[in-house]
C-alpha cells in the first residue's frame, strides 16, 4: 500500500463507506429502537387493570391477553418489571408482575397472575427491525463498497494522470539530459503540466545547444592566435621545440572540443550494426597504425545503434588501451541477449580511488606520466556519451595480474 494511486482509493473508500455507514447507523438508531417503556408498561399496566375487571367475564379480543398456568418464558427484564410492579402497586392492585424477553426472537413479554391465580400475557409493543433487515443492511453496505471503489478508482487515475506524466517525462530523459516531448491531451490541468514540461524541455535544448556552440566557438577562435603563436616559435632560438610541443597539445583540447559539440549535434541514424565486423575493421586499423591491438574470441552478434559514433566510441576505448595500456586483446561475447565487448590490456591500470572520474572530461590519471602519451583527456567522456546515448553501459576495472578492462554491452538484435 504504499503508492500515491492505492492511497488514495483507500482513502476514497474508507471516507466514503464510513459516511454512508453512520449515516445509516444513525437512521436505525433513531428509528428501530421502538418506544421506550415508560410509554409501553404504563400502556401494558392499564390493560391488565381492564383485564382484571372484567374477569371473570368474557375478555374482548382486542385486548389480546391469553391465559396460562405459567408466565412467559425468558429472561426477565428487571427494569421493565419493575416498573410494571409499581404502577401496578400505585394503581391499587396487588399482582405479580414479570416483563421477559422473547427467547425465540426480538420483543418482550409480560405475564399478569390474576387473582384466579391464572397468568395473563401480553406482547409488549414492539418496532425493532426483524432479523432480515440486518441482511438487507449488509446487502445496502456492500453495494455502498463497489460502488465507491468504482468512483475511487476512475477518480483516482484522473488525479494521478499528471503525476504519472511527469515521472514518464523523467524516465524518459536522454543522455543529452533534455526531455522526451510529452503529448498535450486530457483534462485541463495535465494539459497544462504537458505544456509547461514541453516548454522546459525546449528551454533545456535550447540553453545545451548555445553551450554547445560556445564550447565550439572557444575551440574554433583559439586556432587563430595558435596559429600565429606557431609561426612566432618559428623564430624562437631558444626552447622552441617546448613551445611548438605544448602548442600541440592546445590543438588537440581545440581538435577534441569541437569533435565533442560536433558528435552531440550531429546524431547520425540509428541501424543494426554488425558488432564483430566493425571490432575486426577498428582492428585492422589499428594495426596500421603500429598499435599493438590484437583479437581472442568473437561471437557473430549484431547491436543498434549510429555506425559513425559507435565506431568513434570504440576507437576512443581501444586506442586508450593500446597506448595508455601498451598492447590489448579485444573479445566479443554473445552473452544472456547481450552483446558484452571486453578490451583488456597489460598497462597500469587506473588507481582505484580515480576509476569512477576517468570518465569526466579533461580527465588524465597523472598529467606528468603521461607526457609522452599526447591526448586532451576527453577520449572516455566521448566514448561514454555515445555508448550511453544508444542505450549501452561501458564500465572500468582493474585486472588481476594488472592492466585495465574495459566493457561495452548492449543489446544484441
Ligand atoms: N587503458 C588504460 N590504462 C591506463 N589508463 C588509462 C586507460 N584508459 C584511460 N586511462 C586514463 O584515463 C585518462 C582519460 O582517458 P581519455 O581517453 O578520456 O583521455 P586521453 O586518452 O588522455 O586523451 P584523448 O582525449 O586523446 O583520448 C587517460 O589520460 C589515462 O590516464
Ligand atoms: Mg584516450
């Protein structure tokens, strides 16, 4: 019982039957109770008084006393009976009085010894209802219980739609962090939360995409003064090849950042993409290039996903293996519908403490180590972007006898 929807209903219900439920409590209090007895005894008294002045003559039908040698049977009514006793007394007539409850069913008896010493018994008045009633009632509450949980139901999904929009929305936010369009139809107010979450969305999009732009300009209009810097080092006697090498490295953060705006920008179409094909070409080329990439097992699994920034993904992930990690073996496995592609190489691996931020951007294990290894630090962070964007996880981990493994998995088709 813990979500908003069950509380509700619950709520609805349980106001709803307990209102209808004392409502109707309250009627048959106030009508079945039937009279009280200081309007029947006294009634009950001044028939017996009637009775015993006619005897021994004919007793009237309408009297409706009948005669035994016994009172009625039952429990005796204390209350009643006394009070029968003492009108009894008050009116001058010295008889033995019993007022006693039915054992067979709801209402009272009382039985009058008459001075013939025979009993006179009467039903005293009586209006509770019968037993059926308590059927009826029943019959009433539960037909009260589905009706309003029909009510408390419809009601509910009504009061709830918004609510379950928004948490659709959320679920459904991509790894550009910008919103799924949410379809503006129903009632007013979620009319209105559609809108206003589409308007969000928007204003996200659009703010991301200036960002983006930004990011691109800065990495575009650094390459203007870059280049001069380049031409005046030229010149330079002293430490020139010092400055034409960290000129280099500022191109390649320009080259990386406009490449990063470019793959968020332009997301190429979605195909089924044949895994192991791609893993054998990105191969091939590494080993053109002198990389030290070699393959071990590979399963025939095909995945979906764009081919351009899949293909980027894993030459990013490779190529950190092959340098940072020396020499790597790539392994492709057709495991539970899933496509898990393993890259593990013989390097150092990254310090356990700083595994979780080598995907952040900018980020290098040790600046000073990797002097001879040039890169801008945004390799993984591209890699991870485009992974996560088609539905993929890439993860790090250390390997037993040293080295990293890096783990793409996807669904395969
Ligand atoms: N296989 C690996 N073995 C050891 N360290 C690694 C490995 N892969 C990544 N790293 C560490 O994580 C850091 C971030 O990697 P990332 O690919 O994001 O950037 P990069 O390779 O330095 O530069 P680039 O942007 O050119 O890829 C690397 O600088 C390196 O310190
Ligand atoms: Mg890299």
């Amino acid at each position: 019982m813990n979500s908003l929807r069950r509380r509700l209903i619950l709520l609805l219900i349980l106001s709803i039957v307990g209102v209808v439920g004392l409502a109707t409590a309250a009627v048959i209090s106030v009508r079945g109770g039937g009279p009280p007895p200081e309007l029947t005894v006294p009634w009950i008294a001044q028939q017996m008084e009637l009775v015993v002045r006619l005897l021994p003559g004919p007793i009237p039908d309408v009297l409706r006393v009948q005669f035994t040698d016994h009172p009625a049977p039952g429990k005796v009514a204390r209350a009643e009976t006394a009070m029968l006793n003492d009108i009894l007394q008050r009116r001058g007539f010295d008889l033995l009085a019993i007022i006693s409850e039915k054992p067979d069913g709801p209402g009272q008896t009382a039985s009058v010894q008459m001075p013939d010493h025979r009993w006179a018994i009467t039903d005293v008045p009586h209006l509770k209802p019968p037993g059926r009633e308590w059927l009826v009632l029943a019959g009433w509450i539960s037909l009260i219980v589905a009706g309003a949980t029909a009510v408390s139901v419809y009601f509910t999904s009504v009061l709830i739609r918004p609510l379950e929009m928004l948490e659709a929305a959320a679920s459904k936010i991509g790894s550009d962090g910008v919103l799924a369009a949410v379809p503006e139809v129903g009632s007013a107010e979620v009319k209105a939360t559609a809108h206003a979450l589409n308007q969000l969305s928007s204003r996200l999009r659009t703010a991301m995409e200036s960002r983006m732009r930004l990011v691109a300009a800065a990495g575009h209009d650094l390459r203007t003064p870059m280049t001069r810097m380049r031409l005046r080092a030229e010149f330079l006697d002293e430490e020139r090849d010092k400055w034409l090498h960290d000129l280099d490295e500022l191109d390649r953060i320009a080259d990386s950042a406009i490449r990063l705006v470019r793959e968020e920008v332009n997301q190429d179409a979605v195909e089924t993409l044949d895994l192991r094909k791609m893993v054998e070409d990105i191969e091939a080329e590494m080993v053109s290039l002198g990389h030290a990439v070699s393959i071990g097992h590979l399963d025939n699994v095909s995945v979906r996903a764009g081919a351009l920034g899949l293909r980027r993904a894993l030459r990013n992930l490779i190529v950190n293996a092959a340098t940072h990690g020396k020499a790597c073996s790539i392994d492709l496995a057709l495991a539970d519908r899933r496509a898990v592609l393993t890259i593990s190489d013989n390097g150092p691996g990254i310090p356990p403490d700083l595994i979780n931020k080598a995907f952040e951007p900018f980020f290098r294990v040790d600046p000073g180590r990797q002097q001879f290894i040039p890169g801008a630090g945004l390799g993984l962070a591209i890699a991870k972007e485009i992974i996560e964007r088609y539905g993929g996880t890439v993860t790090l981990e250390n390997r037993q006898g040293g080295g990293l493994a890096q783990t793409v998995v996807f669904a395969a088709v």
